[in-house]
C-alpha cells in the first residue's frame, strides 16, 4: 500500500495514493481527518487518549497525576494503529525514507498551533545505540526530526544527546523493566541551561525511553521538554 513516493503517483496522498496530497505533507483532507485527527482528547503530559469531555486545565491523565514524567508534554500525530503503525513499520525496517520526511511536515502542522514560546525551542531526536544504527543505515527519530525542523524553521542538535548503552528492544520487555532497561543509556554532551527541547521520536508506548531523556535533558539544564510524536500506543 504504502509505496515509495518516487513512483510515478508522488502527487497522490502518501496514505490511500487515491486523492491528490496537499502539497506541504502530501496526505489528502479525508485521511488526515481519518487516520492523523486533531481535536482528539488526550492527556496533555504524555498524549494518552482520555475521555471525551474531561474538564479543566491542563488534562492530565490519572497515571501522570500520580507518578509524573519528567517530560513536560508530549504532541502526537495519532495512535499507533493501522494503517499508522504499517506506516512506521515501513520506514524503520524497508527503509521508507519518504515517510520520515512526510511525518515530520505533518508535525509541523501541530507546531503552527502552539503558543509561540513552545514553538522557541530547539530540536533533538532521541538517539538509537551506535549498532542498531549500523544494522538499520539510519536512525528513524534523526530523519523524521530534521524534516520537521527544516519545516518548521528550528534548530535541529543531533551530537549533544548521546546513547552510551546498547540495550535490548523496549518492545519486549514489561513496564519496570522497560525503565531499568533505559536507565543511564543516555548521557547530554554539554548543556542545555535555560533551553526549551522538543525530543522528536516514532512511537510512544509507556514513554519509559522519552522519560530517561527528558531527565538526562533537565539534569543538564533544560527548562522543558515536549515530545513530539508520530505515533502514541492506546
């Protein structure tokens, strides 16, 4: 289904390839409402769906009211259903370059909606091991971050978080293990005092990988950190 854009349909939605994209993300009006919708009701602090209709400000889930993140928000693009997650599987393991670059000017049309001092922030992808960059040829989070800061017009810091452990894939591992598993794999090369991050990465499960960076990142200095997403586990 999801074909490389360089196919002689590249003006067609990169999602059905039925309707014409529009030319700034190349996805048509009936899925982008379909599958990438806004206006969903979600937890403010980590994108979680929550019931339609919770009252008051911020909305924050009952799992970040008790054991907050250390991450201050986190934007998603939708859930990590199909044909979504078929989307994310392609890129990371077919190579679909195209759609990181797709994903990251669909980010960019929730960045237009936040107030300005969120949009002042800089950009860091979250980093793979040094091997899994090897094995795969790229790190997803890097391709889909740098498309979205060129979109957006910010600055996109790939060397100065860094992953110093190999670790096994979170996928397989339960919730405690998951934050054992990532714990102390990052390390911040220099600082980041004062500064507002948007960490930019594929998929967000129990957000146990984007919460040891959001540390690592304020134990170096940062004010705030807000995940963007492509795709948030229900």
């Amino acid at each position: 289904m999801f074909r490389s854009l360089a196919y002689r349909f590249s003006s067609r939605c990169v999602v059905c390839e039925l309707h014409a994209g529009a030319p700034s993300t190349s996805i048509c009006a009936p899925c982008e409402s379909d599958f990438f919708p806004t206006g969903v009701a979600r937890c403010e602090r980590c994108a979680l769906r929550i019931p339609e209709g919770t009252l008051g400000a911020p909305r924050i889930c009952g799992r970040c009211l008790g054991d907050a993140p250390h991450f201050d928000a986190t934007t998603t693009l939708g859930d990590y259903v199909s044909p979504v997650d078929g989307m994310v599987i392609a890129l990371k393991f077919t190579a679909r370059l195209d759609l990181a670059r797709f994903f990251g000017r669909l980010l960019v049309s929730r960045f237009e909606a936040m107030p300005q001092s969120v949009k002042d922030s800089v950009v860091i992808p979250v980093p793979l091991a040094f091997e899994r960059v090897r094995q795969r040829g790229f790190n997803q989070a890097h391709q889909i971050a740098r498309a979205f800061a060129t979109a957006a017009g910010r600055p996109l810091i790939a060397d100065r978080l860094l992953r110093v452990s190999h670790t096994p894939p979170q996928q397989s591992l339960a919730l405690k293990e998951r934050r054992r598993n990532v714990r102390d794999a990052f390390t911040a090369n220099g600082g980041f005092s004062g500064q507002h991050i948007f960490v930019v990465d594929d998929v967000m499960t129990t957000g146990s990988t984007l919460n040891e960076v959001a540390r690592v990142l304020k134990k170096a200095g940062a004010l705030r950190v807000h995940n963007l997403i492509v795709a948030r586990t229900p």
